[in-house]
C-alpha cells in the first residue's frame, strides 16, 4: 500500500488549501534562502573587491563615499585631485607602497562606468584579456565582459561616452569623442566585469573641449598617451579622481599613512576594510530585519499548514477513524499527515528555489551593477540545503497538534457522529 | 459464532446503565436487534465489533471472549474477523470507488486481487461506477460500497449499524437482500441493529431492545 500516494491524492483533493500552504512555505523558504544568501554574497562579493587596495586617496568628503564609489563604482566621487597634489603618492620609489592606481571617473556608456587609469589596474584585480589588447592609444578601451555581454560591443566597435555615471541617463551629456574597443576582459567575478577601461589622458581629451592649451604648466603635450604614473607626473596640473593605494608590507609607517594624510594634506584616505565594517554594521540590521520578515512569512506558512490541517481534520476525521477501524495502524495515520506535510514542504522548497534563482538573476541583471556588489553564482549554495531542513521542520511540527489529536481519536464515537 | 450474556454497559459520562438480553447467533446465521433510538443499538454493535469494553457481561465471538482481549488484540481481532457496515457513510474522500476498496484491503491485509475486488464490485453492482469519486454516489451506491467494503477482507462476522435509516423503500429492499446474500455468498454471520422495522422479513432471528 502506498501512503505516499494517498498523501498525494488528498493534497489534490483540497487543493486550495494546499496550494495556499505551498505558496505561503515556498514564499517563507525563498525569501529566507536568498537574505541568507544574498547577504553573504554581498559581503563575500565586496571583501573580494578590495583587491588588496589598503587605502583609497582623493577630494575630501565622506570616507565610504570615496571607498563606495572608486573601489565599488556605485556612488558618486567626492570630487577630483590634482596630480601635483598626488605626485608624492605615484613616485614608482615610494617607500611604502607598492601599487598606486590612478582613476579618473564621471563618463559612462550605457549605464557602465568609464574609468581613466594605468596598465597597473589590471595587475591590481589580476585581470587577463579574452581578446584583442590592452589600450596603447587615447580614446582606445578595453571593455569588462559583463559590458561586452550587455551592450553587445565587440573588438573594433565605436562608442560615444556620455558625461555622467549612467543614473539619470536623460539628463547626461553625450561627448562628440569617438572610443574604439580594442580589447575585452575575461570574466574575473570583480567589478571590473562592469567597467570600460581607458587612459587617464583619453579622459581629459573628452573633457578639455579645446582648452587643452590653456594650461601651459604641463611638460607633455596631451597627444602622447599617458599609459603609466611616470607619463601622469608629466601633467601635474590635470586631475584625477582618486588613486588606489597598496601598501608594501603592513607597519607602523603605512598605518599611521591615512591619519597623516587626513591630518597634514588637502586629501583624503580612507581605509576600504575599515569602511565595508562599518556598513556592513548597518547593513546587518537591514539583513536581520528581511530575515525577521521572511521567518515571519515562515511561520505563518506554518500556521497555514496547522489550520488547514486542523479545519481538515474535523472533515477528515471520519475517514482517519474508519482506516483505523478497518485495520490501519496508528503509525500508517501518522505517516499519512506527515507524508501530506512533507510533500507541502517538497513542493514549497522547489517553487522556493525558483523564486530563489528568479531573485538572484534579478539581482545580476538589474542590481549588482547599480549597487556594485558584483555578480552571484547561479549554482547550488549550503545555505540551500539548510532551508530545506527549516522547511521540513516547519512542516513536520505543524502537524504534530493534528497528529495528537487523531490519535487520541474515540474511533467507535467518531464514527458513529453525524 | 457469537454469544452474548448478562451484558449491560455503562455510559463513563451517564449515570444509566443498559442491560442487553441474552443471545446466540449461530455461524452463517443472520440476526436483526431492534430497537427505537436511546435503545443501545449503536453501543451493541461497538461492543460487538471491539471498540468498547463492556462494563459487565460476557461476549465470546468465534468462541474467543472479547472481554479477555485488550484493546490490540480486539483490533486485531476486527481487523482478521469483522467486517463493519457503519450508520454514516465514511470513504476515503479523495480516491474513487474502486480505490477505496483497494485501500480497505491493504489496510486490512486482506489478500484479494484487484480481479477479486473487481467481483466484489460487480456482485454488488458497482462495476460501472468503479472509476467514480465516491462523493458523487447516491445514497443507494454508497451504501452498497460500505458492504463492499465491509466484505473486502472476507470477514465470519459481518455487522451492520442502520443500513438501511436513510433510504427509500426500493433501495431498502435492495440493501437488505444485498446483505443476505452477501452473508450466503461469503459464509458470514449476519448481525444487523436497526430502528427500521421494514428490515423484519429478511431475517428469521429477531431481538427487540427496549427505550
């Protein structure tokens, strides 16, 4: 005999009911898998983006700003510097750096970001070229995949960059300046897969309108590329947005860097680390409270199952206390409620998991770049098999009250009712 | 087959006790205990099938004393001997009429085929309705399938509470000849409780309860 089956059947046959207990477990376990999972991500996405970048220079304003927007590339910069002002940082010899990045942003195409910088930005996110090469001239770039996969741009293709960050693309500016894709990047999972990459001078040719002249203190003329932070301390007058720093080794001197940079210098620093703490403590409120929803959602998923179970059981009664009375074991009744308990949870936690993979396509399709938290897997997580567990849980003890209650059942009083 | 004395029950939430008069029911014999409602009748008849204790007195079926079972081996007893045609018709609600009868023999561990089954049905005259949702029977049908289901696991003793309360003359007629005929062709021994004197002819055994 397969009670499993007969599980089934009934589930079909109140099928109202049980589509509201499926939908309600389904929604619960969905939403519970992606805040677990998507919150974990998040912060997992952003500490891998540091990319070892130990602090962040540029125009003074709020510290997570700067670190949001040049290491994130999901807020706006706090303003531009002057490289005079930032020369001491790209001396190749700095004694306490290793890397120092240059970025020039504030263009867009199509929504993803321009960012003006050196060869060194690739050694800094370990990136590696998929096709075509890196930029050896102005107005030459090389595009992330994620730019390549949505705007369809190939090797060769040209483009104009708007002024602007791509938030309100009615309003930006087109420039007249025609790019030319030269190379495309492999998919690293980092933000970079979102960014369009050329040289800091491409930026500054969009820019000058034609003034290029009027600044007479620089050394080079604006026609050389300028592909290295030797050629930028040629241009002391043109400005940059930040530059991303990497310290050699971690001492008292490059720790005590950002305090005496904020302290003695127009610029600021700010450490990415230490600001991705303090919003990952205010995220986490934010994320406790979804969770506290979804459970919520959970628990009256629960509660749907004990009701209709409950309401069913006054129905259902008679025909339990008939299978007892012709010979079914208290076991086969209690495994007949909780197989119906069972398959709700099942079925919840498929559906769930495609409200999951809806979400998590929603969010690298529509969120990861706008947000700049980067891109999640579309594979299997634990977290997953944690939820089934929860849901299996949820379903087993909503059925615990009509189980005691079928089996305190006077079979001979209930089937003489009615 | 089934032997009855002195027995009297008393209610756990009544102060009144009912006393029942002595009777036998030889094997493949049929007996009809009548009686109006507040009689007993129902209370007999879960006496008779092992889902109460008697306060006092002394029931033996098939020579074995249910009085001396404890409640899992009066189950079992049911389960192996009795076969129950209720007052209120109680089915599987979600399988149709065929599948309830293949339900009532696994539960039973009754080891009739589906082409068994499918005899039964058809000496009931259910064949054509085997695909049917049971809810969609009328009162005649559903009565018939509790025989049916009463039968699947081929009881000695066969009771049944009211068969016939809720239905017209034709279908009286028809389940009270269903039921002696089902005890004929299955050997049973036929104890019916009913307030319905239309049931008298059929049987040749007679016990009239008092209020």
């Amino acid at each position: 005999m397969n009670l499993l089956y007969l599980a089934w059947r009934n589930l079909r046959y109140d099928h109202l009911k049980s589509l509201l207990s499926i939908l309600l477990m389904s929604l619960g376990l969905g939403l519970i898998c992606f805040f677990m999972i998507f919150s974990s991500q998040i912060e997992k996405n952003f500490r891998d983006n540091l990319a070892g970048v130990h602090l962040v220079l540029g125009a003074k304003g709020s510290p997570l700003q700067l670190v949001l927007c040049n290491l994130y590339h999901a807020d706006v910069p706090t303003g531009n510097i002057s490289i005079e002002e930032a020369k001491a940082f790209l001396n190749p010899r700095h004694p306490l750096l290793s890397h120092a990045v240059p970025l020039s942003l504030g263009d867009s195409y199509e929504g993803f970001r321009l960012v003006g910088t050196t060869k060194e930005f690739l050694n800094l996110y370990e990136l590696e070229l998929a096709g075509g090469s890196i930029y050896q001239k102005d107005l030459q770039v090389a595009i992330g995949s994620e730019v390549a996969r949505k705007t369809g741009l190939a090797l060769g293709d040209q483009f104009n960059s708007s002024h602007g960050l791509g938030i309100e693309e009615s309003l930006a500016e087109s420039h007249t300046h025609n790019f030319t894709v030269t190379g495309i990047l492999k998919q690293s999972g980092t933000v970079a897969d979102e960014l369009i990459l050329c040289s800091p001078s491409s930026f500054w040719m969009v820019h000058d309108h034609g003034h290029n002249h009027e600044h007479g203190h620089d050394n080079a003329p604006l026609n050389t590329p300028v592909l290295s932070n030797s050629q930028l301390l040629e241009h002391p007058n043109k400005e940059i947005t930040s530059l991303l720093l990497r310290f050699r080794s971690k001492n008292i001197q490059s720790l005590n860097m950002m305090r005496s940079i904020n302290q003695n210098t127009p610029l600021m620093a700010a450490s990415p680390s230490f600001e991705l703490n303090k919003l990952f403590d205010q995220l986490g409120i934010g994320f406790e409270l979804l969770n506290s929803v979804a459970l919520l959602i959970l628990l009256i998923s629960a509660l749907s199952i004990w009701f209709g179970m409950s309401i069913a059981l006054q129905e259902r009664k008679y025909e339990l206390a008939l299978i007892r009375s012709i010979g079914g074991q208290p076991w086969q009744v209690v495994s007949l409620l909780l197989f119906e308990a069972i398959l709700i949870a099942l079925i919840g936690f498929f559906v769930a998991m495609f409200v999951f993979y809806g979400l998590l396509w929603l969010s690298n399709e529509y969120w990861s770049s706008d947000w700049g938290f980067g891109r999640m897997e579309m594979r299997f997580y634990a977290e997953q098999g944690m939820v089934l567990l929860l849901g299996l849980i949820v379903a087993v003890m909503s059925v615990v009250v009509p189980i005691v209650q079928v089996l305190r059942m006077d079979i001979a009083k209930t089937l003489s009712e009615r | 087959m089934i032997e009855v004395r002195r027995l009297a029950h008393q209610y756990s939430n009544q102060d009144r006790s009912i006393e029942y008069p002595d009777f036998h029911c030889g094997s493949g014999e049929e007996l009809l205990i009548l009686g109006p409602s507040g009689s007993g009748k129902s209370t007999l008849l879960h006496i008779l099938g092992g889902f109460l204790k008697p306060s006092r007195g002394e029931v033996k079926m098939s020579a074995r004393s249910l009085q001396e079972m404890n409640t899992k081996e009066r189950n079992r007893f049911r389960q192996d001997f009795i076969g129950i045609v209720f007052q209120k018709h109680h089915f599987i609600r979600s399988l149709k009429v065929f599948e309830n009868l293949k339900y009532a023999a696994a539960f039973s561990k009754s080891n009739r085929t589906d082409d068994q089954l499918l005899e039964l049905l058809e000496f009931l005259g259910l064949e054509d309705l085997k695909k049917q949702a049971v809810n969609t029977l009328s009162e005649g049908q559903k009565q018939r399938l509790s025989v049916a289901r009463a039968l699947v696991h081929k009881p000695a003793i066969l009771l049944a509470d009211e068969p016939t309360s809720s239905l017209d003359d034709q279908n009286c007629r028809l389940v009270a000849e269903l039921l002696i005929r089902s005890k004929e062709e299955y050997g049973a021994t036929l104890v019916v409780v009913s307030h319905d004197h239309r049931l008298m002819p059929y049987f040749a055994n007679k016990i009239e309860l008092g209020a």
